[in-house]
C-alpha cells in the first residue's frame, strides 16, 4: 500500500501557534484559524511619544529588557577620512500592567518615534474562550498528535458531540476554566433537555493566558494551553 500523502492540516499550526509566540512566522505554512480569546472590554494600550531628529529608521535600534525600553539612535555618514558619527540614546520606562512581551516601536511622523504596548487583561475579571472549528481531534495516530505529544501542551479533551457549538460556552478567570453547554429540542417527536456542567483548575506550568478552545469535525472540544519555559 502506498504511504498516505500528509496535508497540511490547521489543527497542526494551532499546535504551532502555542509554541511560538507568533502564528504563521512563517508565510510559507498554511493559514490556520486565529483562536484568540477575546475578551469583555477591550484593554487600552500604552504609549509614548519621543523626538529624534535627523535619523532613519534604519538608524534606530530598540531594546525592551527588564521594565525599560531603551532606544539607540546612530547615524554614521562620510568616508574613511572625514566620517560623521551621531548617536543619541534614550530610556523608557514602561508601567506596570503593560503586557512587555507584545511592545513594539514604529516612527508616528517625520522625526517622531511611539512605543506602545497593550494592558495586560485584568486577571480577576472573566474572560471568554472563542471556540474554534479544527478538524477530527484524532487518537494519536497521525502526524498532528505526534507533533502535539513533541510540544507537550497542556490539553484537557470533553466529547460535546451532542450540543451543537452555539450552544457551548467556554470562560477562563485565572486559571479556573468553566464549560458549560445547555440542549433544548424535539426529537422524534420528545423534547430532550441536556445540560452539561464542567469546571477545572490549569496545572502549575501551564500558560493560561493563552488558553484556546477548539472542536473537532467529529464535535468533540479540546482545551489547549502552552507549557511554560523553565
């Protein structure tokens, strides 16, 4: 028998998405349904403004490291006998409650540079986990879950194959994730009332902020979060 051909599957680059920080870094892979949670109010961003005059963007250079945003500007111009060497330098320091690992700088107008990042959710408040279509969350078999047994996230799976999606509601506060799922209709001529009612605390390790929720063709949902690094 002749070995089956692998597809690309969106199942694997959500895999791939809990272990990097970016999904897709690559353009080449296929594109993958965005889980994200979203959340009730949409957090503010941080930002600040400064000047730098007579330099490119190619010319600054930014460091986000322990709390501060440290900008180098330099400009070399000239020749080997008469050369024209200006730098400025410039610190930032970046509050507490903005999330440091998504700050990034862009030049705003002519000679003027932002820095801003987005607040970190308020951890006390619940939050909605967007439930997602993959295809069949598989036994292990095939490739996706061998690259899921390599990544090793953490991952929770409920068979809800009996409720159909718009009537699964998925919510994490903290680390404290909720699901519930509620079934009201006539069939074959009975009414049939299901309701289900699961809630579970994420392992110490687990990155909980980035919790995603998806269903399988086959209807059954896995929770996923990524391990934490050491």
């Amino acid at each position: 028998m002749p070995p089956q051909q692998q597809t690309a599957s969106p199942f694997r680059d959500l895999l791939r998405h809990m272990l990097h920080e970016e999904l897709n870094a690559n353009p080449n892979l296929p594109q993958a349904p965005a889980l994200q949670q979203r959340r009730r109010d949409v957090p503010e961003k941080w930002s600040k403004t400064f000047r730098l005059d007579s330099y490119q963007p190619d010319d600054v250079k930014v460091v986000v490291k322990d709390g501060y945003v440290r900008i180098n500007a330099k400009h070399v111009g000239g020749d080997e006998d008469n050369s024209d060497i200006r730098e400025s330098t410039r610190t930032i320091r970046i509050p507490d409650g903005v999330d440091q690992s998504k700050i990034h700088c862009f030049q705003s107008s002519e000679n003027h540079y932002t820095v801003e990042g987005p607040m970190l959710p308020n951890e006390d408040e619940e939050m909605e986990v967007k439930l997602e279509n993959v295809p069949a969350i598989t036994d292990g078999s095939d490739v996706d879950m061998q690259v899921a047994e390599q990544s090793r996230p953490y991952q929770e799976n409920l068979d809800l194959s009996v409720f159909d999606p718009d009537h699964i509601n998925i919510t994490r506060k903290k680390n404290v994730v909720s699901i519930s799922a509620d079934h009201n209709r006539e069939e074959n001529g009975i009414r049939v009332q299901r309701s289900f009612r699961k809630e579970f605390t994420l392992p110490d390790g687990v990155d909980f902020r980035q919790v995603k929720a998806a269903r399988g063709a086959d209807g059954k949902v896995a929770i996923m979060a990524p391990r934490m690094e050491s």
